[in-house]
C-alpha cells in the first residue's frame, strides 16, 4: 500500500511542477510518449527467466526516453531552420526532442516504486 502511496505522491509533484511551470499541455507530446513505452515494452518483452518484467519496463524507458532524444535532435539537425540557426524555431522542436528523457525516467521512478 506505501508502495502505491509513493508513486501518486511522484504523480502528484512532477504534474505540479510542469503546471506550475508551463502547463501540462506543453508537456504532452504523443509520439514521444509513444516511443518512449513502445521501446519499455519491446525491452520488457525480452525479460529471461526470474527478471522483473516491471524493472526491465522501467529500463527500457530510460533507454527509449533517450534514444528518442537522440532521434529528434538528429532529426532537428537536419532542417533548414537549424542550417539558418534560427532558434525561434530549433528552440521549441529541442523542447520536445528532451520530453523523451522525462518520459523516460518519470516512468522509471514509478516502476522503481512497484517492484
């Protein structure tokens, strides 16, 4: 029962600092979320015999949450906008390329509180 205490609190304060911050609605990114779980669930998968399936779930969304950033700034790095370096567009496109490691470990801690 602590144990699903602990992760709404981690909810619960993340949810309030981004809204505070910004707004959760520049928070949400679909394809990133999406990435992000699609490679936790593909790494979850291949679990061997005796692993925790909910701890390689939660590895396998820090790895997505970073190969998905690796996957926006290359593909940020090859627009016109980054050869002009016009920031005012780079800016809020590396904004969501680094929503990728936030899914990442947001997801990590709450499976970190479940095992």
């Amino acid at each position: 029962m602590v144990k699903y205490l602990g992760a709404i609190i981690i909810i619960i304060v993340v949810a309030s600092g981004i809204e505070t911050g910004a707004g959760l609605d520049r928070a949400i990114d679909a394809l990133s979320l999406l990435f992000v779980i699609g490679v936790a669930v593909g790494h979850a998968l291949g679990a061997k015999d005796g692993e925790n399936k909910i701890t390689r779930f939660g590895d396998g969304c820090v790895r997505g949450g970073w190969l998905g950033f690796l996957v926006g700034v290359s593909l940020i790095a090859g627009t016109d906008f980054a050869a002009r370096m016009d920031f005012s567009m780079i800016m809020p496109a590396m904004a969501v390329a680094l929503l990728a490691p936030l899914y990442g470990y947001f997801f990590k801690i709450i499976t970190m509180q479940l095992e």
